[in-house]
C-alpha cells in the first residue's frame, strides 16, 4: 500500500509558520512516543534550522517504556531538550515549562546583558496531525491560559496563548509534508491515526500492522487475540472478526468491520504499549 496525504490546508498552514517563525525564540515539536521517527516532520525541521528546539514525546505512556528511553536518551545527544509527556493525564506536562527555560536560558541571559528583562519567551507549537497538540496546549496552559490580543506580523486570527508570565504559546495547525519517501513512514503514521482513515485500505492496514505486532511483540499479540498467531496475517484478520462477532452476509468474516476494531485498540492502547521504531544503530 502506497500513501500519501498532503491536503491543501496543510500548505496554506506551512506558509502561516514561515511567516511567523521570526517570531519567536523556541520550536516545541511535539512526536508521538510510539513512532519517534516517523513523526517527526522533515519539513519543521527545515523551517526550525536555526530555532531553539525542544522535542516531546507525547504519548509516552502507550509506549514501550524501555524503548521510549533509548529515544530519548537519542535525542538528547542530538542536542535536543526533551520530556515525557502524556498530555491526556497531566503527567509530565509540567516539566516543560522548566525545559522550555532551561533551552532559553543562554537566550534570556543575552537579553538581559542587552537591557531586556521579562520579556516572554516566545513558543510555536508545532506537530503532525492527531499528535496531541490540542490535549497537551490545554493540559499545559490549563484555566492559567489566556488569550493575548493579536501581535503584529501574525496572521489575522492567530492567537497567542499567554502561559504564564514567562511563556507565550502559538499554536500551529498539525501538518504533514508533501511525499513520503519511505512507504514504512506512511504506514506508520497511518497506523497511529495521522493519516485519514477515509483514504486508507483498512483492511489491508491492519494485515500489516498484525504481521509487524506478531513480529516484535508476539506474546501480547498473543494474548489480546486470544488465539495461534500461524498463518497469514488475513487469516488472522478473519479469526479475530468471527472472535469479535463481526459476521457479514452469508456468515462471512467481515473484514472491514475487524479491521476498525482492531485499528481502534491498536490506537488506544488496549493490545499492548507499543514502539514501532529502534534507535538508529551506531555506524
Ligand atoms: P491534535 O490537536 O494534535 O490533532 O491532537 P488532539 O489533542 O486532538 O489529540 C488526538 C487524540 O490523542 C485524542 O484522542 C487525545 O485524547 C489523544 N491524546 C493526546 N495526548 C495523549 C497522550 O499523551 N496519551 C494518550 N493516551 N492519548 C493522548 P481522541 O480519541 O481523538 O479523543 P478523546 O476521546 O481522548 O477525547
């Protein structure tokens, strides 16, 4: 399966960045713990080059912890200031506004030197689509949160979110870039919900997703479906419909309806807590 998705809101959001990124002092690119990879938009890192960066891992806690701590311990060497977030929870959120401070520090203190005291530090919030970028930007600002009047040079309409008395927030749409060159990407994003379900082979999808589960969490794959993993991964599809009760006409398996299911799980976390990606290794 070939995917692409590049819908032509996600242009018009690229240019709302570029025009706003003189803006501001720090990028917080939120990923997605279970594909830290593949959900890092090649695109922002291009329009962040010269950016203090900061880089969470949302949803850590459907992640497999040992995994999540390799990555981080990854990124942190590529210079990076990371967290742990689960932004549905709370837990971790709180943290950042201390990395956000500990990034900027070299930037805070040139501003003094220069007669700058208190001036905010200016955050953009940026992600791929269905990252967490809504949850975590409530979580974080939480009832503190208050909208700033409009700053010139921002698109009309742009709201800065006011933190606290040392962070403003602004948020960006979640966008995507234009061709994935590696197929494994997309599926990637697709399995965790980035890419819309709408132009997707679901069935297909979730074929995929069983042989990879099969292959690096065999037990717990095991275990949710309740049954022998051997065979091919439709015939694992069709046992599992006929588990869940999902008969079509003619007491057929229906595929489609498995699959959605079993997206579903995958997704919010019930098979099992998931890394689809390894650390680079060294050369
Ligand atoms: P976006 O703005 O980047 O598009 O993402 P959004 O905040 O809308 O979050 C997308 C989905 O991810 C939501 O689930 C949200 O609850 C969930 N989510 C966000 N952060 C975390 C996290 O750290 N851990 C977990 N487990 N989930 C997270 P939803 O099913 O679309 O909505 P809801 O039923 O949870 O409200």
């Amino acid at each position: 399966m070939n995917i692409q998705w590049y819908p032509g809101h996600m242009t018009k959001a690229v240019r709302m960045m570029q025009e706003n990124i003189k803006l501001v002092d720090v990028i917080i690119e939120l990923i997605d713990a279970r594909i830290p990879m593949s959900s890092r938009n090649p695109d922002i890192a291009k329009l962040a080059a010269n950016k203090i960066k900061v880089l969470l891992l949302n949803k850590y806690d459907l992640a497999d912890e040992g995994k999540t701590k390799e990555w981080r311990e990854y990124y942190k060497n590529q210079g990076y200031h990371t967290a742990l977030v689960n932004s549905k929870s709370g837990k971790g959120v709180r943290t950042v506004n201390e990395v956000i401070m500990t990034a900027c520090k070299e930037k805070i203190e040139r501003d003094r030197k220069r007669g700058i005291i208190n001036r905010p530090v200016r955050a953009m919030i940026v992600g791929i689509p269905n990252v967490g970028k809504s949850t975590f930007i409530n979580s974080f600002a939480g009832k503190a949160c208050a909208k700033t009047g409009d700053k010139p040079g921002i698109t009309k309409g742009k709201q800065w979110i006011k933190l606290n008395k040392n962070v403003e927030l602004l948020d960006t749409p979640g966008i995507l870039w234009p061709k994935f060159e590696d197929n494994e990407v997309g599926l990637n994003l697709a399995y965790i919900g980035s890419i819309n379900d709408e132009i997707l082979q679901l069935e297909e999808l979730a074929c995929e997703l069983i042989e990879i589960l099969r292959d690096r969490y065999t037990d717990k794959l095991a275990e949710y479906m309740g049954f022998d993993l051997a065979g091919k991964a439709f015939e694992l599809l069709e046992k599992y419909a006929l588990k869940r009760g999902c008969i079509a006409k003619g007491e057929l398996p229906d595929l489609s309806r498995a699959a959605i299911l079993f997206m579903d799980d995958f997704r919010g976390g019930k098979i099992c807590k998931v890394t689809l990606e390894d650390v680079p290794s060294e050369v």
